[in-house]
C-alpha cells in the first residue's frame, strides 16, 4: 500500500482510505469490525467518519453511531495507534445536532468532545469541517450555486471565529491537524491565508466528491493542492456505486444505496448513466474491473491523498483495495480522456 504526506502534518496516510458511513445503517457492528481487521490487514492505515454518521439516510436515530462502532472497534482491539483517524464536524441546517447550529468557536469543542467520547479515544489525527458555513455548490448544488449572495467579511469573520475554535481543540491535545470538506478554492485560500496571519491550524487536506463522472477539483483545486499541499481526500469515487455499473438499465439491487435513495443524492440520470456506459466500455476493452478501473484513476491524480473508499458487503471491500495494484496503461488513460470530452460534467 502506497502512503502519502497528509498535508505538512508529518503524518503518512494510506492512498486508499477506509469510508465508513453505511455503518449503523446499512451494516451491522459486526460488519463494520469485519471492514477495519480486513482493511488494516490489506495496509490501509486511514479512516474516515463524521459525527453525522450513519447514513444513508440520514436520520437523528442513528447520528452518532458510526462512530461508536470504530470506538468498540478500538476498544475492543487495541489498535489505536494503528490507524489514522479522521472525523467530521457537521456544518449547519441538520436539525438534531446542535440545533442546525454551524461552526462556532464554542460549538467546536463542543463537537469534538462528543466525536472522542463515541469514538473511545483521546485524539482525532484529523478533524474536517464538513461543510461551510457560508453554502456549499458541492452535494449538486452547483447548478444553482450563487457565489454573489455571500457577505466576504462575515465569511472571514466566520472561518477566523473557527479557526480560534480547532486552534483550541489542538492546544487541548484533541485534535492533531484540520480538514475541510465540500469546500471552494476561495474557501481554501482563505483558510489558509487566515491560519498564517494569525498563528492558528493549518489546512491540511480537502474532502471533495471526485470521481470519472465529477471531476470539478481538476482546475482552480488542483491548483490550491499543489501549491498549499492541501491535497484531496475523494470521497464518493465510485460515484455512490454507479461506476460500478451495477445501476446501469434502471437497476436498484436489493441492499444497494439506490434502493434506499433513488436519485443517488443527485448523481442519478440520463447523463451519468450514458457516461457511464462509456466508461464501462473503456474496462471492457481493457479487461478491467470497471470498480477497480475508477479507483485507480483517482491514485493517478496528482493532488490526491486518499481515495475514501466505501462498501456494505465485505466482496466489494476486497474489489476497493484491490485497486491499489491496478496500472492503468496510457492506452486507458488515453481511453478514459477520450470519454470525458464527450460526457465533461453529467451531474
């Protein structure tokens, strides 16, 4: 298993990382210890959860429980200084948690203390935001997305006021480094500028969906990443499963996200099922596993970190990893680009 700098952290992070948010849900505990023992087993070192979690859907019943499977996880084996351990802190407009509050510089330690009391340990390697205050165009929104709305001296005031609060968390020895999720290049920046004015965390890394069919981070992010080493954690590179191909004709296989969520969140259509087709062709024609084909694309991007993969049956997590010993050939790459000049952005 390749591993990568997380950031300027000095921490080294597996380039597949371990997903967990169906856990609770869509698997039992059992299920989600069965996931980590197998990933650690196969070199990953990286996992990722949110207090948000588990989903989908997302319902108040189960906020939380994701992360008290990896605190039985840890507890239970011993393994804490195994794993590099990432979470989330929910941003605004979900009801249940803290009242649809968003970041605040209480309200942050206020959510790191509930994530280390679920989890069962003292730290949190990385804490992520999972959403800005301000709005997000990520989640499809971009169709609509209205930059223009904004207020940019509450925005700074607002990423400063959170800032203070994971600086907080970080002096309390609760967190060792800081994320952001579903953020924008001028999100980023400002993050960044704002961290080295006044002494406070450093960004370390990005969670943004990034996949064949969504590729939004290979402009103005990529740029960010390269030059901020604030790399991408993809999160989603299977596209909720459908590049995989099992959705393709209309299906909703029986335990399968889109038999629980139609529309995918947003992703499901004309255009990504034609899309897809596309690539489909491309892993046949290359004999590939069309799961594994989309995975080892994201390890060749030059800004990513991890590949936040996901799975609910334990077949599919040994496809995920698999990926790591994939070589795409410039035939595929070549194949691949071909592709996406037909189909630039079908969702």
């Amino acid at each position: 298993m390749k591993m990568n700098p997380l950031g300027r952290t000095g921490m080294m992070v597996s380039e597949i990382c371990l997903g967990t948010m169906t856990w609770g849900e869509q698997n039992t505990e059992a299920e989600g210890h069965e996931q980590m023992d197998y990933a650690l087993d196969q070199g990953v070192n990286f996992v990722d959860t949110a207090e948000m979690y588990s989903t989908v859907p997302i319902r108040a019943e189960t906020q939380g429980r994701t992360e008290e499977i990896i605190g039985t996880w840890i507890a239970a084996s011993g393994r804490r200084e195994d794993i590099i351990l990432a979470t989330k802190m929910t941003g605004n407009g979900i009801s249940w948690v803290r009242d649809g509050q968003g970041y605040t510089r209480s309200s942050v330690m206020e959510a790191v203390d509930g994530s280390l009391k679920r989890l069962k340990t003292d730290h949190i390697d990385l804490y992520q935001l999972h959403w800005p205050n301000r709005g997000s165009y990520h989640f499809r929104k971009h169709w609509a997305f209205d930059a223009s709305q904004q207020d940019k001296s509450k925005a700074a005031d607002d990423i400063h006021e959170t800032l203070l609060g994971l600086d907080d968390a970080v002096k309390a020895g609760k967190i060792r480094a800081i994320g952001l999720s579903n953020e924008s290049a001028w999100g980023t920046m400002q993050f960044v500028h704002l961290a080295e004015q006044h002494n406070l965390p450093r960004v370390a890394s990005i969670q943004n969906e990034y996949n064949l069919i969504c590729r939004m981070f290979d402009t103005d992010l990529a740029e960010v990443a390269h030059h901020e080493d604030v790399g991408l954690l993809a999160f989603s590179p299977l596209a909720a499963g459908i590049l995989s191909g099992k959705y393709q004709g209309g299906a909703a296989p029986d335990g399968s996200r889109r038999s629980v969520q139609n529309d995918l969140g947003g992703r499901w259509g004309p255009a990504t099922e034609a899309a897809t087709a596309a690539y489909l062709e491309v892993a046949a024609k290359h004999d590939l596993d069309p799961s594994q084909m989309a995975i080892a694309f994201c390890l060749t991007r030059p800004f990513m970190t991890s590949a936040i993969i996901g799975a609910t049956r334990m077949d599919q997590l040994t496809t995920c990893i698999g990926a790591k010993d994939i070589a795409l050939s410039d035939a595929v790459m070549e194949d691949i680009a071909t592709v996406r000049r037909a189909h630039p952005m079908p969702m």
